[in-house]
C-alpha cells in the first residue's frame, strides 16, 4: 500500500467505515468470521454506532455480541479505525512521531503508547502492507 492508496481508503466519506474494515479484514488484521462459543452458531456482522469499526459480531441464535476487535492490539483503542489505520501506516513504513501527529492529529503520547502497544503485532505483519 502506497500514500495514495491510504488517502483514497481512510478519505472515503462513509460514516461505517466499511471499506477500511473490509481492507483490515482482509489482510487479517481484523477478525473477519468467527463462531459464538455458547451456540456453535457463525456471527453475522453488523453495523454498530459507537463501537470502534462501526460493526460487531452478532449471534443469530442466543444475539450474543462481539466486537471485531476483540483480542487485536486495537481492543480498547478510542481512535477512529480511519485514524488507527493511518497511524499504522506511519509505524509499519516508520515514519517519526512528528509526521503521524501532523497527519492524524494526535497526541504524540498517544502515538507513541499506541506504537508501543502495538509494536510486536506492527512487526509481526509489515508485509502486509507491501512493505
């Protein structure tokens, strides 16, 4: 993935975010199928206003329900996807600090809490991004 092909993903005016969480699913950094323990039963996904991607995982059986990013180092992130996916952008291609926070507009100590949060798992998919 190049610059464009970030700007042209995370500048996409949806308010769901689908095509960022298609793109992080698809390169499995977002649980993208998954089975309810409890029933057996495959999730569905469905959108979701507040929650982090702007879907859960819901259970068509029992309706249990589960966010995509449960067990990703995004769990408990409280960024927009578009900006978590921008900012790994920035650390995959290690870019400074100073760059990720002029672009995204945040903190540099959420940056770096973020990048540290996430390191081991950013490394561990670099090519991903055609690194």
């Amino acid at each position: 993935m190049d610059i464009f092909e970030l700007s042209k993903l995370i500048g996409q005016e949806d308010d769901n975010n689908e095509a960022v969480v298609k793109y992080l699913q698809d390169h499995g950094l977002l649980r993208s199928n998954i089975s309810c323990v409890p029933c057996g039963t495959p999730y569905s996904q469905v959108k979701k206003k507040g929650s982090l991607t702007g879907y859960v995982f819901q259970c068509p059986g029992c309706h249990r329900k589960q966010q995509l990013a449960t067990c990703t180092f995004m769990e408990g992130a409280h960024l927009p996807v578009k900006k978590l996916m921008a900012l790994m952008y920035f650390w995959v291609y290690e870019e400074p600090v100073s760059k990720a926070t002029a672009h995204t507009r945040v903190s540099s100590k959420t940056v770096v809490q973020l990048g540290m949060c996430g390191i081991d798992f950013l490394i561990s998919v670099r090519f991903r991004f055609g690194s």
